[in-house]
C-alpha cells in the first residue's frame, strides 16, 4: 500500500545528489511526489532528476550553496516559481571528517557548523515561511545522526550541530504544530555513503574501522542509503499526520534509545 498524502505533492531534498540524499529522491519520485533534488553539485543533481524523468517521474535540479543564506531564498524562490510551494522539506545535507576535537581549529569548526547547522537554519527558513503564509500545513523531515544522541569519538562539533539540529526540528514542532506543520528527525547510524569513506580515511586504517563499525551494529551489517528513505517518506506523508518533534534512529540497533 503507498504511503498517504505523497502523490503529487512537491518536495525539497538537499543533498539530493547522492548517498541517502539521492535514494530519498527516487522514493519519493516512485510515490508520485514531485521532485527538487537540491544540491551545491549542479551535475550531481541533474543527474539523479534525469534517472527520475527517464523512469517516467517528475523532478528538476536546483543547485544551492545551503551555506550562503541569499542563496537559499533565492533558490526556494525560484523553486516554487517553477515547480509549484514546498510542501514537503527534507533537510538531508551533511559533511564531515575524522578530527579529535583537541587536534581540530577554528576554521575546522565553522565548516562543520556553517553545513550541518546552518544550512539547514538557511533553507528551513525560507520554505516555513511559505508553508505558514500559504496556511496548508507542510512537512519538514531533517537528518540527524546518532552522533547527536549519543556522542561520537572524532565528531565532537558534527555531533554538536547534529544535537543542535534534533533541538531545532523539536522546537519549530511547537511553534508551528497549530499550523498542521510537522518536524522530525531521523538519525542514521553508521552508513555506507561517500561522506563516511571519506571520515574513515581520514582516521586511518580504514578497513580495521569498517571491520569495527559492522560488529558494532547489532543487526551485523552497517546502514545503506536504501534502508533510510521508508523512515523519511512514513514521516513526511499524511500517515504520520499526528507525528511531530520526533526523533527516530535508524542504525540497525547500534543506539536504543527510549
């Protein structure tokens, strides 16, 4: 049975381009949502539209910089010029490295926040701000990460932003539930996409630190950017209407959280 209330409906995906980001793109794209695969990678998310479009879909590339605030109400500007208002934002993007916070400086810092953090502070504005005047309701999904629940050695400022996003998707639900406006968030655990390839070879010895992440997860494998998107879109359709500052790991029982 397809999820309620996702057909026709059109949705933002940053990060769209690749990993979880363009997994949740084709999910929703074969729910009959239409389809913004936003992304600072132009050729990235054109790509991952055109898979759309060639599987008989409806979806569109927008390239963004979610770091640079004018930039992201231009872009949501231009979005519902073209495609139709947001009615559904998932706030996927995210960056790291492996670096001890001891070993790790300021610029370091600002990087992590300025993608983690204050992108997603960049684009939900904008998009909220069009959900209330238009008073439909709306559905904003962010991606967490379980660094942000339980701590993780080598993401002292990722975990930050992480538990700084889980706070904000809490708060904004009680600011605008009234207004039939959602906000959760899932949290993935350990997960095969480019950005942990990257955080394992900055720590080193990467195979020994992927052999330690699988035997860590209880369900003996790590996470897959396919075993996200069923959470995602289940929170951003008209089933999880009464769902709002949520937070739901999905990690293959690597954090239990009550």
């Amino acid at each position: 049975m397809a999820l309620r209330g996702l057909s026709g409906k059109v949705v933002v995906v940053t990060g769209g381009g690749g990993g979880i980001g363009s997994a949740t793109c084709l999910r929703f794209a074969a729910e009959g949502a239409r389809v913004i695969v936003a992304d600072i990678g132009a050729e990235a998310a054109e790509k991952i539209a055109a898979q759309i479009r060639a599987e008989g879909g409806e979806a569109q590339a927008l390239q963004v910089d979610l770091t640079d605030y004018e930039a992201s109400c231009a872009a949501v500007a231009r979005a519902e010029a073209e495609v139709g208002p947001i009615d559904i934002l998932v706030n996927n993007v995210g960056w790291d490295l492996f670096v001890p916070f001891l070993k790790s400086e300021p610029d370091f810092w600002s990087k992590i926040i300025d993608i983690n953090l204050r992108g997603v502070l960049n684009i939900t504005k904008p998009v909220l701000a069009s959900m209330v005047a238009r008073k439909a309701g709306g559905r904003v999904v962010s991606i967490g990460s379980d660094a942000g629940r339980g701590g993780s050695s080598g993401e002292s400022v990722y975990a930050a932003c992480k538990a700084g996003v889980i706070a904000f998707m809490k708060t904004l639900a009680r600011e605008h539930s009234r207004q039939g406006i959602t906000f959760n968030t899932v949290c993935p655990g350990v997960t095969e996409t480019a950005m942990l390839e990257s955080f394992m070879e900055a720590a080193g010895d990467k195979e020994k630190l992927r052999t330690a992440f699988t035997r860590a997860v209880p369900m003996g494998r790590m996470g897959r950017p396919d075993d996200l998107p069923g959470a995602i879109l289940f929170l951003s359709s008209d089933d999880a209407a009464f769902i709002t500052g949520q937070v739901i790991s999905v990690s293959g029982g690597l954090t239990m959280h009550g």
